[in-house]
C-alpha cells in the first residue's frame, strides 16, 4: 500500500540507468528498505533505529540514485521539522534497445565485486577532483567507452552527474 495518491513511473530510455535499478535491491537491507519507503513516510531517525547506520547509508544511496520523494514533517515535541523519505516510483518502464555488447557491459558492472568496484570508482573520484569534469574529458583520460563510464558513475554513492559533468556527490543537508 502507498502512503501517497500519486503514481510515479520511472522510465529507463538508456541502458545506463538500469545499473541504479539492479543495484538499489541488490541487499536484503536495499529491498527491505526499499519495501519499507514504498508502504509509509520515514525520517532518518525511523530508518536508523529499523536499519541501523548502514540503513542510513542506503537511504543517502536511494536520495543520490532519485529512487526517493522527501517532504518536511513536524514532529511533536521538536523545534525543527524532520525530512522524510518516501519511495518516488511505482513503477519502472524499461524501453531501451542497445547493442549486447552495451548490455553485457551494464550488466557486469551491476554485478562487480565490491572490491574491483571500489578501484574504478576511485580513479573516477580522484579525475573529476573537487570541482568535477566534463564527462568526455574523464572519459578520455580513462580509456573508457562512455557506457562503462555512465554504468560505473550510476552505480557510485560518492559520483553523480550533473548536466554534463561528473562531481563528487555531498548529501543536501536539511533547511
């Protein structure tokens, strides 16, 4: 049951964005707080005492990934109102035609190891610097096609795309 009237569909037109998708339920603790924000509005005090700091980590995941709706909630008892965090689709419609080539790409990089992960997402991390790049520059100075590099920058919590460009992702504080 949704806690909201509206229906959101997410629709993935680029091979790229189901690396997101594959990867926000990729844990028990991903689906299960997933299933969670799909059902009720949470603050990140009710995911942190259901899911512990690790849950709160995925929530910040979901936020950069846009699998999440927020919306401010007074709470009884406190000055400040409290972000909360709902899921923002209902739905996904995939409608995408790619060489297999491109999907088999994808689909490795939703599936790598952790630890081979890590490595690329560093070397990504340290070309954009403080400031972030272009993404062709990056991508030049990589050796990487650039679905590869979309697939590895979708999967990141630390990278995000920005128009045109790759920066390092900072969590938006609250108001």
């Amino acid at each position: 049951m949704m806690a909201t009237g509206v229906h959101r569909i997410k629709v993935v037109n680029e091979i790229s964005d189901l690396v997101p998708v594959l990867r926000a339920v990729d844990t028990p603790l991903k689906l299960k707080l997933l299933q969670r924000l799909s059902e009720t509005w949470l603050t990140p005090d009710d995911v942190q005492q259901e899911f512990g700091k690790e849950g709160l980590k995925v929530l910040s995941l979901f936020e950069k990934l846009k699998l999440v709706d927020t919306r401010w909630v007074a709470r009884e008892g406190r000055k400040t109102p409290d972000k909360s965090y709902h899921t923002y689709y209902g739905t996904i419609n995939i409608n995408t035609t790619a060489p297999l080539a491109e999907v088999s790409e994808i689909l490795a990089i939703a599936s790598m190891d952790d630890r081979e992960y890590a490595k690329l997402e560093q070397k990504i991390f340290d070309a954009v610097g403080e400031t972030g790049r272009f993404f062709s520059d990056v991508a030049e100075q990589l050796g990487m096609s650039s679905t590869r590099l979309k697939g590895l920058v979708k999967r990141s919590d630390k990278l995000e795309y920005r128009g045109h460009r790759i920066e390092r992702f900072h969590a938006r504080a609250g108001p």
